[in-house]
C-alpha cells in the first residue's frame, strides 16, 4: 500500500493553531463591544478604552501562554 502525504512536524503546531482561536474571537469580540459602546454613547469612550486595553491584554496572555505551552511540551 502506498503512502499518498506524510505526516511531518509537531502535533503542538496543529493544536497551538487550534488553541489561537478563541483568543482570536475574544479580541474580536472585545473590540466589536467597544466600537458598540462608543458608537452609542460617544462621551464615554475614554473610560471604555481602559477596559478595551485590559480585556485585549488578558486575552491576548492566554494565546502566549497556549504558544509557550506549545513548545514547552513539544521539547
């Protein structure tokens, strides 16, 4: 039986890819809310945007963490 594609590299890529995901639509997800917020009540997009920026930086640590993961596992 003939092999058609080999399977090369570290299934953590697959998974890292996979886990990159959800931080991908939490951000999204956070900044539609902000673009929503400040387009409804315009005067309070300056107290919005301190959490906009803390919302984007505690989902974007869980895809670091997802990417150190991947290669501390992968070895």
């Amino acid at each position: 039986m003939t092999a058609l594609a080999a399977i090369e590299g570290s299934v953590n890529t697959i998974g890292y890819g996979l886990a990159a995901i959800g931080p991908g639509i939490g951000v999204a997800l956070i900044f539609a809310a902000y673009i929503q917020a400040s387009a409804r009540q315009p005067e309070s997009a300056g107290y919005n945007r301190t959490w906009l920026v803390l919302g984007f930086a505690l989902v974007e640590a869980l895809a670091l963490f997802g990417l150190v993961l991947a290669f501390a596992v992968g070895g």
